[in-house]
C-alpha cells in the first residue's frame, strides 16, 4: 500500500503539505483507524482536495475545475461532513501536525 504515502495530485499548489500529512497518517495509534483516515483523505485529494491555510490553521478546501469532482462549495462541505465526523479528532491533530503547530 506504498501508493497512498505518495501525493495523488501533485499537479495541485500544495503537495508538500498532503506528502506530510499522508507520511504521518500511519504514525497514528490506533491502525485501523489510521488505515481508514488514509483511504478516506488519499480518496479526497485524487477528487482535487486541497489543504490552506486561514486564521486557525490548516483547513481542507475543493478545488473547483473541471479536473476536479466536486461542483461546488456546499456539495464538498456536505461530503466532507459526512466523511470527516468520525475522524475529526485524529484529522484536527494530523493538520496541526502539518502546520507545525504540534
């Protein structure tokens, strides 16, 4: 599974970020957790994902062209949502862990 250490879209402005963040999923304690949260978050970048930065870190934000799957703002906030919630705890800590702040 050495594929998902490797940045699906590093066509995209922020690849050294995503190469961080899938390198450190793995590190994280609970493995099938961490495996899960790898293959949800690997997924979301091939869809064009990207990670910046706004006043409180690290956020995830679609990319919005026709190289990308999500049409708008609301469907990726609904799908990220959805996705997200039962990993937010271990997603917060993994962004801050790229922003340096952990």
């Amino acid at each position: 599974m050495e594929y998902l250490l490797i940045d699906p879209r590093p066509d995209l402005p922020d690849s050294r970020h995503w190469q961080l963040l899938l390198r450190y999923i793995p590190l994280l304690e609970d493995k099938s957790r961490a495996y899960d949260i790898h293959t949800l978050l690997w997924s979301f970048r091939c869809y064009g994902t990207v990670l910046k930065y706004n006043s409180s870190g690290l956020f995830f934000f679609p990319t919005l062209d026709e190289k990308c799957t999500f049409d708008n703002q609301e469907e990726f906030n609904v799908m990220k949502d959805k996705c997200f919630r039962p990993y937010r705890d271990e997603i917060a800590q993994l962004l801050r862990k790229v922003a340096g702040n952990e």
